[in-house]
C-alpha cells in the first residue's frame, strides 16, 4: 500500500533545432490507456454478481502494483460492469470508515488504489526510509519537475528561462525516471520538443489529475 500524498549549471544540450542528433521518441501510455478506452466502450454482456464481490474488488485492488480503474476491475473479475465496481469500492470505503481503517481506496492516475491515510504516513516513512531516501529528487529536479507540471506543454528553453540555468541533463533524468516525457513538438522555428508530466507522476504524487495539483499561491518556495 502507498501513502495517500545537479545546483550546478550543467553543460546545455544542443539547441532544440539540431537536426543530426538521434531525438527522444514521444513516449506514451498508449498500451494500457488503448485498453482502458476499449474496455469502457465496449459492450458488457449479463454477468453474475458473485457475494462476495466487494471481497473480489479489494482483492484486486491489493494485488495490482499500479492503479486500476473500475473497468479493468470488472473485467479482472469476469467482465463485470464498471458502475457495479464503483459501488464495490463506494462501499468498501465507507466499510473502512466505519471500522476506521488506516486506507482507503482513493482515486489516483485515473485508477484506483489502496491508499494509507495521510495521518499514518510515519509509520510508511519508517519502514520505506531507506528506499524513500534514494529515490529522492534533489532540490533541482523538484523544482523542475514543478515548472514542467504547472506550465505543460512547455520547452526546454522555457523552463530554463524561468529556472535561469541550463536544464537539459535535470530533464532527461526525470524522463529516466519516467516523471517527464515528450509530449510534441511547438508551433515555431526550430520544433523545440515539448514537456509534460507522466502517469508515473501522478501515481507518485497521489494526484487522480492535474486538476488536483496544488493551488501555486499555496506552495512555499524550495530553500
């Protein structure tokens, strides 16, 4: 279960514009969004609701290392259809509640997920503290990864404008990372590729969207 929520100038790539160089590919969820899409499209035929079927759906839920959403549930569980998960899950929750559980199932990445409750995050932090502390991003990528987050689609040059350093080896680290991607390429001379967050980072920061992402008069700067 997740818990529910260099600065040394760097040599700057080349300039967005370079022709030679082999360029990143636009990386997309393309595989599992494709089969979301479907599987919601697609017409469900009469099933049989089993009991235990809120047992089945927290089942699930538990066994699956990444969020999933009410239609891959359903059809995990033999094609059931997805309103009928949604009130699974509407009434394990407010079983959790009323047994006060430290989780609950949250909605995060356009799926579902076991969450533990934010009050219970110590007790995550003990035992996750040596993997927490090196999956850390550094001060640089953090603030980065906020510019690339808050000002999607943006280019390199922009986000360096802001930052006023070079970015370009911040950026292909949180694209290792898998946080940022390429998501195209801008409308002016040259065709800078254009940054956006990734599924990945809505799944870490515990964001159902980037609806959810914080109010920017809210966020205190990084010291």
């Amino acid at each position: 279960m997740s818990e529910s929520k260099e600065d040394n100038q760097v040599t700057e790539p080349a300039a967005d514009a370079e022709a030679p160089q082999a360029e990143p590919e636009v990386q997309e969820d393309t595989a599992a969004e494709t089969a979301e899409a479907s599987e919601q499209t697609e017409p469900q035929e009469p099933v049989e609701i089993p009991e235990d079927l809120d047992l089945r759906v927290e089942a699930a839920l538990l066994t699956s290392p990444q969020p999933m959403n009410a239609a891959r549930v359903g059809a995990a569980l033999g094609g059931i259809p997805a309103n009928i998960i949604t009130e699974a899950i509407d009434r394990l929750n407010a079983h959790y509640s009323q047994t006060e559980r430290s989780f609950r199932i949250e909605s995060v990445a356009g799926g579902y997920r076991i969450m533990t409750l934010q009050q219970f995050g110590d007790v995550l932090a003990g035992i996750t503290k040596q993997k927490a502390t090196e999956a850390k991003l550094r001060p640089q990528q953090l603030e980065t990864l906020a510019i690339v987050a808050y000002k999607q689609p943006v280019t390199r040059v922009d986000v360096e404008m802001i930052r006023g350093v070079a970015c370009g080896d911040v950026l292909r680290g949180l694209m290792d990372r898998h946080l940022v991607k390429v998501v195209g390429r801008a409308d002016e001379i040259g065709r800078p590729m254009l940054y956006g967050t990734t599924k990945k980072f809505l799944e870490i920061f515990g964001l159902a969207s980037l609806k959810d992402l914080p109010n920017t008069e809210s966020l205190t700067p990084i010291e």
